[in-house]
C-alpha cells in the first residue's frame, strides 16, 4: 500500500511539473496565467494521484500495462520543453534554445508540404499575421509533429520486440481498459478492433481538422492569432499529442484483441487435444 501511495504521489509530481513547464522556463508570466496554471496542475495531479492509489480503475487506460504511460508522459515533456526552447530562442536566445529553434525549422521545412498538418496549421492564423508569428508557429507544428511520429514509432518498434501488453506478465482488461465495458453486447474481440480502427482513423484525421474547425470558428469569432505564448505551446501541443495518443490507443487496443484471440485459440486446442 505504501509503494502504490508513493508512485501516485510521484506520478502527481511529475504531471504538475509538466503543466508548469512553460510558466518555469519563459521569463515573463502574468498573475491570471499563473493562476490558471497553478489551478489547472493542482487540478490533473489530484486526480493522478488518486487514480493511481486506487485499487479499482477509473479513468486512465493502461495503468497496469508500462511502458504505454510513460512514453505518452516522455513525448508531452519533449513536445512542451522544446516549444519552450522556441519561444526563449526569440526573447533569450542561448546555445540550446538556438539549436532547438534551428532544428525546428528544419522539421518543419521538411514536412511544410501542400495540405499537410503543419501548412494547414499555420494556415490557420490570421492573413495579418506577421512574419515572425508565422514563423514561430510553422517551427512550433513542425518539432511536435515530428516528435509525435517518434513517439509512434518507438511505441511500435517497442510493441513489437516486447511483445506489449503482456510483456511475460498477465494483463488485466477491466483494469488498463475501464471505460471499456466487456459485457454491452457483440464480441468483445471484434469490439477491441472496431474501436481501435475508430481511434487510428480519428487519430489520422485530427492534425487535418483542427486547425480547420478553429479556422471555420474564427469566421464568427475573433481570430486565433496564437500572440500569447503560452497558448500557442499549448495549443500546438494538443494539435500533435492528442492525435497521437489517439494512434497509440488504438495499436494498443488492436494489441489486446489480438491477444484474446489467441489465448481462445490456445484454450480452443487444449479442449479438443486434453492432456
């Protein structure tokens, strides 16, 4: 008991200090922001630590299944740190944050192609928008889009040498899959792969959408300029990490269900050749 309470409380630590990341490293923060950082940090580290010190799953898939949390963990910290890098480069330029900005630039040269992610995402600021906000976004899009495609390809590469969920050791699905309901009806391995296809698709789609859905808002609405840096780190983070974390929910759930059918095949033979 005392270990499980001492991970939460560590894995609360470590959420709160990657939402407090940006307000740490940028040199000028306002009160309102602090405020809302503070509150929103408090907020996701409570409600780590008790998921976490809980016997019994809540929110959180794959609690019980490493490394799947901490590689989403480990690619929002790079995302966020190096966004940060970005915005320093501009205000307080040092060697490392000059090399991240240059690095960035690269990626997004690299994939700022006709109606890709990152085009479309700086597309999606004002046509008044100066030079160097476009700048800044474009090599913003382009270090968390190609963080996450790192991300995804390590989870895959690391799924398939590790053989991820089981890994040597017994996976239980009510736990890593709590708002996955195994008895609402239909197959639950065919279920698995239906809802891992939806978050694939979903996650192949949302880098495309998003910034057409803020885009098409902003005709109503003032337009997202992106100005604060806090919120273009957040808002390019989410546009890369969450579509990525979709992609990598469903690998996994195809993972599972693939795993279900194989322990019925196994189980199928031992009945029909008893020992």
């Amino acid at each position: 008991m005392v270990a499980r309470y001492l991970g939460a409380l560590v894995r609360a630590i470590l959420v709160l200090a990657v939402i407090a990341m940006p307000s740490l490293l940028l040199p000028t923060v306002s009160d309102d922001t602090g405020q809302i950082v503070a509150l929103v940090g408090l907020f996701a580290a409570a409600l780590t630590f008790f998921e976490y010190a809980s016997v019994y799953p809540g929110l959180i898939e794959f609690r019980d299944a490493p490394p799947f949390n901490r590689i989403r963990y480990a690619s929002l910290v790079a995302t966020v740190g190096m966004l940060s890098m970005v915005v320093l480069a501009r205000t307080e330029p040092s060697t490392l944050t000059l090399f991240v900005d240059v690095l960035g630039s690269a990626m997004a040269r690299a994939i700022d192609l006709p109606y890709s992610p990152v085009r479309l995402l700086v597309l999606m600021l004002p046509a008044d928008a100066s030079a160097g906000q476009i700048g800044i976004v474009r090599t913003a899009g382009g270090i968390a889009y190609m963080t996450s495609l790192l991300t995804l390809g390590y989870f895959w590469v690391m799924i398939r040498a590790t053989g991820w969920p089981t890994s040597g050791q017994g996976f239980n699905v009510w736990v890593n899959l709590p708002t996955f309901d195994p008895t609402a009806g239909g197959d639950v391995v065919e279920r698995l792969r239906r809802d891992a296809w939806f978050n694939i698709a979903l996650g192949f789609l949302l880098p495309f959408l998003i910034p057409a859905v803020i885009k098409a808002l902003s005709a109503g609405f003032s337009p997202v300029t992106l100005e604060s840096p806090h919120t273009m780190i957040w808002t390019v983070t989410a546009w890369a990490f969450l579509p990525a974390s979709l992609f990598m929910r469903g690998i996994a759930m195809g993972r599972v269900a693939s795993m279900i059918e194989e322990k019925r095949r196994v189980s199928g033979l031992a009945e029909l050749h008893p020992a």
